[in-house]
C-alpha cells in the first residue's frame, strides 16, 4: 500500500499566514480553499476527509498538497493562462 500524502512540516510564518487567510476569509476563494486543505493535511487529516471538508475531488486536494510541498506557498496563487 502507498505512503498517504501529507503536507511536509510547516514553518512558523507558514502557519500563521495560513491561519491568517482562513481566519480573515477576505481573499480569493480559491485561495481559501488551498490553505484550508493545507491546514486540514497539517492537522493530521487524511485526503478524503479533507475532500468532504472542502467539497473538492480528492485528485484536486492531492495535487494541492503536492504542488505545496514542491513550492511552498506560492502554490496558493492560481496559475491560470489565457484562452486561446
């Protein structure tokens, strides 16, 4: 069986500023949503519990906790490009 996927240990000014975006809830909603599920993986939560949290597919909250733990938290920052 695989490893589950967790968020790596979160520094001390991580933690806070994700606290701080999901105590204020006045920034984007999908940056609310990323560092509601980082918080959750942090806390011990596995990914389907943190899947119903949020009402996200749980590929969605993987790929989330991945990209973190690659970039830190400039993976709360959608990349969106253009159209065509």
């Amino acid at each position: 069986m695989t490893q589950p996927v967790r968020v790596r240990r979160l520094t001390e000014p991580e933690g806070q500023k994700l606290q701080r975006i999901v105590r204020r809830g006045t920034t984007s909603t999908v940056r609310y949503r990323r560092a509601m599920i980082l918080l959750a993986s942090a806390g011990g939560n596995t990914v389907p519990v943190i899947a119903r949290l949020v009402q996200a597919d749980e590929d969605t909250v993987r790929d989330v906790i991945h990209r973190f733990n690659e970039i830190g938290l400039a993976c709360l920052d959608p990349q969106w490009a253009g159209g065509r």
